[in-house]
C-alpha cells in the first residue's frame, strides 16, 4: 500500500462539521466516525458502518474521484495534503468485505426482482436483502457488475473485487440469473405476474451515442463502450485515434495502449475535458496524447477528419480553420457518451422515458410505473458508481416504503 494508513489516519482533525463528509461525499459517508473507529483499531466496526451507508465502498475507494470529492474538501487540504481517505476506507472495506460472515435476514413477506446487477442493481439487491426481502437479480450479462465487469479495465478495478459480490449476495439468499434479458423473452408485466411486490430497474445505459457522421459504420471503427467489453476481440493496430475526452475514452486510450497499439492519440472538441483530471494524467503517462480543438467530421478510408477549432484568450472555441486536418490511423474509437437502450420502455406500455430513453421517477425513485422503481445510470444519464449508489439508497428507501417493511 503507498500510504501509510495509520499515519495518515492520525493527521485527522476530527471535524465538528466535517466538509469530506457533508460536502464531498455524494453518500455522505461518515468519515470522521469511520476514521475514529479505525484509529481505536475497530476494523470490524468501522467496516460495517461503510457498508451499511454503502454497499459499494470497496469499489468506491478504487474509483471515485476523491479529489473531487472527499478528499478535495478535505481542511487539511488548504493548507497542505488532504488525508488520504480512499486508501483507509479501501483497506477497510475490502478487509469487511473478505471477513465478514453475511447470512440471510428474517423473511418478511416480500420479494423483489431486480433488473440489471450494475453498482445501483446490487446496492438495492443487498439492503433489500438484508430487510428480508427475498430477492432475485436479472442480467443480461454472464457476469454480475455492469460497469465494474464490463466496462472499467481491470487494471483500475480487479475484477476478484467484482465477483466478491457475487458472494455476498449470495450469503445474504439474494438469487441470481444470469444471461438474463428483461424486455427480451421475459417482460416486467412477466415479473409482475409472477408475484414480485416490486420491480427495481436498474439497467444502466450501454447504447452508445453515434455521432450521425458519415464513415461510422466502417469497419475499423468502434464505439467505446462496445470495445471495452472485449478488448481482446478487435485488432487494434498501431495508431487509434479516440474521439471524445471523457472518462470513457481516458479508459479506451489505456487500454488500446495496453494491447499493443503505439500511438493513441485523444481528439476534444473544445479545451475542456469532462474526465477527472487524475485519469487524463494518467492516461498521458501510459503515453497517450490529448490533442485539444478538433471537430470531427467524417472518417473516411484513412481515419478521421476533422475541423480544428480557433479559441480567444478564454479558450472558448470561435471558429474553424478553413482547411481539413486529415488524420491517419489504424482504428477510430469513438467514446462520445451513452444514453439508456430501450428494450424495457418498448416492452413496457406504463414505463415513461424521455428522449433520452432515461426512466422518469418521482422523489422515492418510482417510475410512472406503480411499484416499478429505478435508480443510476438508466435514470440519472451516464453518471459515477458513488452517485448510483445515492440514488439507488433513494429508490430502497422508497421500495421499502410502498411495501410497509
Ligand atoms: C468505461 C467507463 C469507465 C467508468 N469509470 C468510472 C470511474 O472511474 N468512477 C466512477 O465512479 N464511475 C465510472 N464510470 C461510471 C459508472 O461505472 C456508472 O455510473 C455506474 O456503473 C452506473 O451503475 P448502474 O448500476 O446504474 O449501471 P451499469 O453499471 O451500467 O449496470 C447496468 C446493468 O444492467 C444490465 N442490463 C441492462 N439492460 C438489462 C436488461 N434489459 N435485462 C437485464 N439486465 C440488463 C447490464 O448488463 C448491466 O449489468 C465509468 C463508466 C464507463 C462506461
């Protein structure tokens, strides 16, 4: 570990008013308690106050953007390194998650189905679980996790820690079906037939956005999100150009990098870039290139064309150049967002989504749909694993309050 945990936990101030806590942390993870019960030498303790607030803290501590958030609002930062939180809670939780024994809740009545076994999908599945809800998870996949399996590269989230999951859901009775797809041959008017009380969607957002350019279906061109499913199944050649600066594309850049290509050039449209600056760093360091100011507009038989951006002293872009910048490369990765598939809404007469195919909920994450909840990524849009867990806490809430449990 490259922090010393207990040092670094002693540097604490213990806030009255803890800004890592209430500030930072969308979940509001108790921070100070936690760090407390780990100086006393609580292990246990301190673990089951993080899992109770959030099922996925393991996973959290190895993905969140903690400079942006907890550790960015940290007191210790303002004046000089803030307490290095994510590497106390990772030892924490991962410790909890491989100790603790967790065992099935007395029954009480209800069952749930859950569709989609993303962050969001297995936090509803666990503290539902564990309010004695017999619960069963539908996923399309081979593997539960969404994102966590299928998405994020293992050398930034070790898939063991996925599948630990698989573990825990199944010590706490939750059922799970695999290769599963809801909207498929089963519906949720199935599901509702069959006797599930409640229905939790929680399916994520994996149709990605194309960019109505023409060359977009060639051959030698992918879309992020489908190429990071199995890199291993597209020959990616020696030079990819990335389009899109995202998180997503930060990923698909280090991961081409990884299977062989040399050079791996990032294109933004603008100077502003939506992914977090420790994975732009990051992927400048595995030796990608972030070039900023290029729009593209077609990719032809060589690869991308784009129109490169002229910007004023404020770096907002004020026009193009005349002339076309034609780039050459092996294969154009295109990592410009994603918005929610539509099997359920099509399948489903009472579901209501909006144009961009995301699920509309009230306040207590019910659909328009009665006891058809939702939560992450196919309600917020494309959004973190921490924010569809403060979501998904939402919609439990509100599940356990329309069955009286
Ligand atoms: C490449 C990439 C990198 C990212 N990196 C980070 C990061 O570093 N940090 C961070 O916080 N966030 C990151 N995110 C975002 C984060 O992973 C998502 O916000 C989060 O996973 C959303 O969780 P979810 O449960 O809503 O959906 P998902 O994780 O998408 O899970 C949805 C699940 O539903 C299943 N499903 C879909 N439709 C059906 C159906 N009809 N029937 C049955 N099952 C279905 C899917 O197979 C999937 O398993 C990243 C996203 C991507 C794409």
């Amino acid at each position: 570990m490259g922090v010393h945990i207990v040092e670094e936990s002693k540097r604490c101030l213990m806030c009255k008013r803890a800004m890592c806590q209430l500030k930072g942390c969308p979940v509001q993870t108790p921070i100070p308690q936690v760090i407390e019960l780990f100086r006393e030498r609580k292990i246990d303790e301190a673990g089951e106050v993080l899992f109770a607030n959030n099922p996925m803290s393991a996973v959290c501590s190895a993905v969140c953007n903690h400079m942006g958030q907890c550790e960015g609002a940290c007191i210790q930062g303002k004046k000089g390194t803030p307490i290095h939180f994510s590497s106390i809670e990772d030892y924490i939780s991962t410790t909890y998650l491989e100790r603790h024994e967790f065992a099935p809740a007395p029954s009480c009545g209800k069952r749930v189905a859950v569709i989609g076994s993303g962050p969001a999908g297995i936090t509803v599945a666990i503290k539902l679980a564990q309010a004695g809800c017999a619960v069963t998870v539908f996923e399309q996949r081979a593997e539960i996790g969404g994102v966590l399996e299928y998405g994020i590269p293992d050398f930034r989230l070790p898939r063991t820690l996925v599948q630990r999951y698989r573990k825990v859901m199944c010590d706490l009775g939750v059922r799970v079906r695999p290769s599963t797809t809801i909207g498929g041959a089963l519906r949720i008017d199935d599901l509702l037939r069959d006797g599930y009380d409640a229905v939790f969607v929680g399916t994520g957002t994996w149709r990605a956005r194309k960019l109505g350019i023409p060359g977009e279906t060639r051959g030698n061109v992918f879309f992020g999100i489908d190429y990071l499913v199995d890199p291993s199944s597209v020959a990616i050649g020696q030079s990819v150009a990335v389009i899109g600066a995202g998180n997503v594309a930060m990923d698909v850049a280090r991961t081409a990098l990884r299977q062989g290509a040399r050079n791996v050039t990032i294109y933004a449209r603008s100077k502003h870039v939506s992914a977090s600056s420790d994975e732009v760093e990051f992927a400048q360091l595995d030796g990608a290139e972030l070039v900023y100011g290029k729009a593209i507009q077609e990719i032809d038989g060589n690869g991308p064309v784009f129109r490169t951006a002229i910007f004023d002293e404020g770096d907002a872009v004020v026009g193009y150049e005349d002339e076309l910048d034609h780039v050459s490369c092996d294969t154009v990765v295109i990592a410009a967002s994603q918005q929610a598939k539509d099997k359920l809404v099509l399948t489903t007469d009472a579901l209501v989504a909006n144009d961009r195919g995301l699920l509309e909920v009230d306040e207590n994450g019910m659909t328009m749909m009665p006891s058809v909840f939702a939560a992450g990524d196919v309600v917020s849009g494309p959004s973190t694993v921490v924010h569809a867990v403060a979501c998904a806490n939402r919609a439990v809430a509100g599940i356990m309050s329309y069955l009286g449990i």
